[in-house]
C-alpha cells in the first residue's frame, strides 16, 4: 500500500493500494482496510477516490459522504 498524503494533517486516512476497478484504503484509528469496487460502489465513485487519493486530500470526506458502507471487503489488521 502507498501512504496517503494527507495535505490536511487530519485525515484518517492512512494508506490506498489501487488496482483497475477497485480501491483499497486504510485508516488510522482501526487500522481497518476497505475495499470499494465498481462493481459495489460504482465505477464514478472508485475513479473520483483513486483521483482523491493520488492528489493526497478529500479522500476521507468524500467516503463519508458517498461511499461510506458500499465497500466490499473489510480487512482487520491484529
């Protein structure tokens, strides 16, 4: 995974990998990665996250906004 750019300083974001039609994306706190696809979240979605992702900024805001519980695997780091 690539670590996130986080312009803000704020974001929980910590890390993205990404692949031709999905994102993948970490966050801090849990330490949880979700997965978001076109095939569940939408291909619109996933371009705009990759983009978000890629310039390092509005990537957790836009997951909350828009795509928040339409991932499609969740993977638990112990």
């Amino acid at each position: 995974m690539e670590r996130y750019g986080n312009k803000s300083g704020d974001s929980g974001v910590y890390a993205y990998e990404i692949d031709m039609d999905y994102i993948r994306v970490q966050f801090f706190v849990t330490s949880r990665t979700y997965t978001y696809s076109y095939r569940k979240s939408g291909s619109t979605h996933v371009e705009n996250m990759k983009q978000l992702a890629r310039y390092g900024s509005g990537l957790n805001n836009y997951i909350k906004r828009h795509t928040k519980y339409l991932y499609d695997q969740l993977f638990v780091q112990e």
